[in-house]
C-alpha cells in the first residue's frame, strides 16, 4: 500500500532558506575581503614608516600624519555596504622601543661581538617597533544579524620591527673610515701584517735593491678610494 503525502511547498521553503544562507555567506566574504584590505594597507603603512624613519630621519612625530594622508586618499579608501567610509579616521602609526630588548643585539654571545658592532657604528642597542592601527567604521556592539557586517567596529593592528644603523655606507670613503677605525676587524690584523712584511722587506732588501723594485706600500685601504677593477663596470650612456 502506498501513502501520498503532500510536499506541495517544501522545495520553496527550502530554496529560501540555502538562498538566505548564501546570501549571508556572501555578505561575510564581502565584509572580510575589506576587512583584510584594511589590514593589508596597515602591513604597507607599518613597513613605510619604519624605513622612513630608520633610513629617512623622518621625525616621529610625522610619521602618523603622512600615514593618516595616505590612506585617506582616493585610491586607498574602502567602504562599507551601505557605502560609509571603513576607516574614517584613517591610519595611525606609533614608535616605541620592544620591551625585553634594550641592549640585546644579535651575535651577543660571541666574544667581542658588542665591540665589533660599536667600532663599525653597526646602529644603537634598540630594537624598534612601528605599529599602525586603526578603526573601522560601526559601533562596539553585536546583535546577531546581518547588520553586524555593518555597524560593528574593530580595531586593527599591524607591526614592523626595525632596527637603526644597519652600518650601509654613503661612499668609499665612509667604508674606509669605518674599517680603518675599527681594532679587532682591521688594526690589529693590519698592524701583524704590517709587522711581519716590514721584517720581510728589510731582509730583502739587499737581493731587491739590484731589481729596482717598488718599496711595499702599508697604506691598504686608501689607495683603493673609487677604484673598481674593469670587469666589474658596465659602460652605458646617460639617457
């Protein structure tokens, strides 16, 4: 015996519900695509103000407000679904020194580490934190619908971690000056050196004199000011 049972219906209602469901999932993937753009832009903000402050000199103090113009321009505003601005107060950037690590530098372990670093100016002893953050659009409030993706806020933060004086010389000259200064990376290995051709050149002195040979020269840095060897040039015109 078969029974016929009525479904006029059901299909219907259950397209409506997957239907609201997809339409809910479609709105969180929305919400969070911004929401991760927002994040990604605070990555870049963090980065830019870490060099333009460890590489630049760019005084602290600008550093937040060329931040906040950044992300306030044209290109870089997102919006919300109904349009609003999703971070409308912009980016913010602080500085401050990591805790836990005042002094501690990397290689401190290694005897005569600290002195190396000090002779070949190899920055200071803090390691720097740049942190942007910033707050989107909405209030501190949940209420379990789909108005969440719209008026709850959240607070952002991305960091980047940086350390001053990574030793980068200006020129040649700078690069001598920092290495001629510095007694247990080039003084005292030059003056053995120095010490052990001198000894050398005066025993032999007498078999060279006969040759006409140029007298050693100790001086091992300055020569070498501006001078490339040949192979390592490329010739191009200016364009």
């Amino acid at each position: 015996m078969t029974v016929m049972i009525d479904q006029g219906g059901q299909a219907l209602a259950e397209a409506l519900v997957v239907l609201a469901a997809l339409a809910g999932l479609c709105l969180g993937i929305a919400w969070l695509g911004r929401t991760q753009d927002a994040a990604l832009q605070l990555s870049h903000a963090s980065r830019q103000a870490a060099f333009a402050w460890a590489l630049q000199d760019l005084p602290a103090v600008d550093l937040s407000s060329q931040a906040k113009a950044d992300s306030l321009a044209p290109g870089q505003r997102g919006r919300t679904r109904s349009g609003a601005a999703l971070l409308p107060d912009g980016m913010h950037v602080r500085l401050d020194a990591l805790p836990g690590w005042q002094g501690r530098r990397p290689g401190d372990p290694v005897p005569g580490a600290a002195d190396i670093r000090r002779e070949l100016e190899l920055g200071d002893e803090t390691l720097w934190r740049l942190r942007a953050h910033a707050r989107t659009a909405g209030q501190d409030r949940t209420l379990g619908d789909l108005r969440d993706f719209d008026d709850q806020a959240l607070f952002l933060q991305r960091h980047t971690a940086i350390m001053r004086g990574a030793g980068a010389a200006a020129d040649d000259a700078a690069v001598q000056g920092a290495l001629g200064g510095s007694g247990q990376v080039w003084g005292q290995a030059w003056q053995a050196a120095q010490a052990a051709g001198s000894d050398v050149d005066r025993r032999l002195q007498g078999v060279d004199a006969a040759w006409g040979r140029e007298r050693p020269r100790w001086d091992w840095l300055g020569p070498w000011t501006g001078r490339v060897p040949e192979r390592h040039l490329q010739r191009r015109s200016a364009p």
